[in-house]
C-alpha cells in the first residue's frame, strides 16, 4: 500500500469544507495529493448500472471539466463513478475518490487498479475508516455526505427513483450545494430518478457551460483542450500484446479473456485492463465486455 496519511479535525490540513457539513469525520485517511483537499472541485454522481447514454455524457462532462482545471470527485463504486474518474486520469485531470471502507479492503475488487492509478497519477484517495475496515451498505450512504461535502456542487449523470445517488442529492441540498441533473431518457428506468430530481429543483445541465454558470469561481477558468494519451502499435507493452490480439475484432468480458488468457487471478486482470483502458488501448462497454480502441493504435 502507497503512503497513507492521517488527518484529524483538529489538524490546519483538515478541508474547510468538511467542517462545515453536519457529522463531519472526525479524521481522515489519504493517499495521493492531500492539496486536492482545499482545491474547489466538483462531484460527478450517478448509478453503478450506467447505460450507454450515461456513459457517453459522464465522458463528455469530466473530459470538459478537468479541461477547465477543476478536479472531479467522486465514490470509486462501478459504473457513473469509475467512468467519471477513468475520464479525469485518461485526459490528465485530477480526481478524488472517496471510499466506503479501509485501504486493506478495496470495494469492488475490480477498481484496484483504478485506485492505484489514481495514487500514481497525482490523485487523492481518501475514507473515514481505518485501513482495515471493510466496506458495507450503511457506510456507502455515510461516504456520500463526504463526497458533497468535499465538492462546491454535485451533478447526476443517472438514477434511479430511489438509490443512493438521490440520497447523496439530498445530503448536498441541506449542505447547500447546487445539485445539478442531465436530463434523463423517458424509456430507461435510469432516467427517472433524475427527472425526478429536476422537478425538485435540481438545476438542469445540457453542456459543460451550464454547470460552470453556477459557479463564480470557475466561470472565469482558462480552459485547456487536454487529449489522451497518443500511442502507436510498436509503443505498446509486451505485457499488453496478448490481450490486445485476443480482442481483435471482439468484444470480450473480463470472465473470457481470463479464460483465453489462461489467467487465474482476478486481480491481475483487471489491473492490466485498468492500465491499458487508461493509455487508450482498449475501452470497456459496461455490461458487454472491453474491445480494441483502433483510433488509437
């Protein structure tokens, strides 16, 4: 495990922002860049079973947001929030990630990778739980407060009627955050949650520059066109290779190339998928599988 840190509320390093939110946590731990802590940032929120309209629109706000220099924050869970920060990393931006439990015990396995690149990548990492501490259903509610908390104003990509981004929704309304919400589709499930949160009061956002305008304090942020890292086949890992010719022309889970690869551990794979879906080798579809990303290769 890299470096961690231990904040207490007692402590100068202890964000302002946290202060302020009711039960704040009365310490944190951190891994990667402490000063994302004081940096005006914002939370980019939605369901762990994104569709692919959520996942184009998550891209296309985070990939404008870093650009404007403004870190994204967010709760490392599957869907919205993995999209969210892969977005910030793959396009050099700085994301915070805020977890449900310890460091020994990352939840859901499959973001390891995803919390190490956030580390490695100038990325803040950072729970109220001691580094033993496993994840569970209440402390996924008790880290959203942190994730508002932490952010001037929260966007929600997608939700469900009832679910936890709704209660993080709520939690940043009484914390006088601007909630913000992408209109959702009328035939998706995903999209009623958000309507719902429109027609009380959450302010809809159709471009970047809608969520900007409720913010004085990055109006005015020089924006900066920021692209994915650019490689050529010959620049490509030997460790990447195998995986690279086994989804030529194929969109595989993570379950199959294990099984093509003749890989066992679980880990190791979705560390490697991590890396090369992070240097624009392959892409992952939520609920299909990865593929080769040929406009890069």
């Amino acid at each position: 495990m890299r470096e961690m840190r231990e904040i207490h509320y007692s402590d100068a390093q202890y964000p302002e922002k946290l202060r302020k939110i009711k039960n704040p946590p009365l310490k944190l731990y951190a891994i990667g860049n402490v000063e994302l802590l004081d940096k005006p940032s914002l939370a980019i929120v939605g369901t762990r079973n994104i569709t692919k309209y959520g996942v184009k629109n998550c891209q296309n706000f985070a990939r404008k947001i870093v650009e404007k220099d403004i870190p994204i924050v967010s709760g490392m869970a599957i869907g919205t929030d993995a999209v969210a920060h892969k977005t910030a990393l793959e396009y050099g931006g700085e994301t915070i990630a805020v977890l449900a439990g310890g460091f020994e015990h990352i939840f859901p396995e499959e973001n390891a990778g995803l919390f190490q690149q956030i580390a490695e990548r100038k990325g803040l990492i950072v729970t109220e739980y001691p580094p033993d501490v496993m994840a569970k259903s209440e402390r996924f509610l008790e880290r959203n407060r942190i994730v508002s908390g932490l952010s001037e104003g929260v966007l929600v990509i997608e939700a469900a009627y009832r679910s936890g981004t709704s209660v993080t929704a709520r939690l940043a309304y009484r914390q006088g955050k601007v909630v913000m919400a992408l209109p959702g589709r009328l035939d998706n499930s995903y999209g009623v949650g958000v309507n719902k949160l429109i027609q009380d009061g959450a302010k809809l956002v159709t471009c970047v520059e809608d969520v900007l305008q409720n913010f004085p304090q990055f109006r005015h942020k020089m924006g900066k066109t920021l692209e994915p890292k650019q490689l050529s086949f010959l620049d490509v890992k030997e460790e990447y290779q195998e995986i690279l010719q086994i989804l030529q022309n194929q969109t595989l889970s993570v379950e199959e190339i294990m099984q093509k690869t003749k890989e066992k551990n679980l880990r190791q794979t979705l560390n490697l998928l991590m890396n090369m879906e992070l240097e624009g080798l392959v892409s992952q579809e939520i609920g299909v599988g990865y593929s080769v990303r040929r406009e890069k290769l």
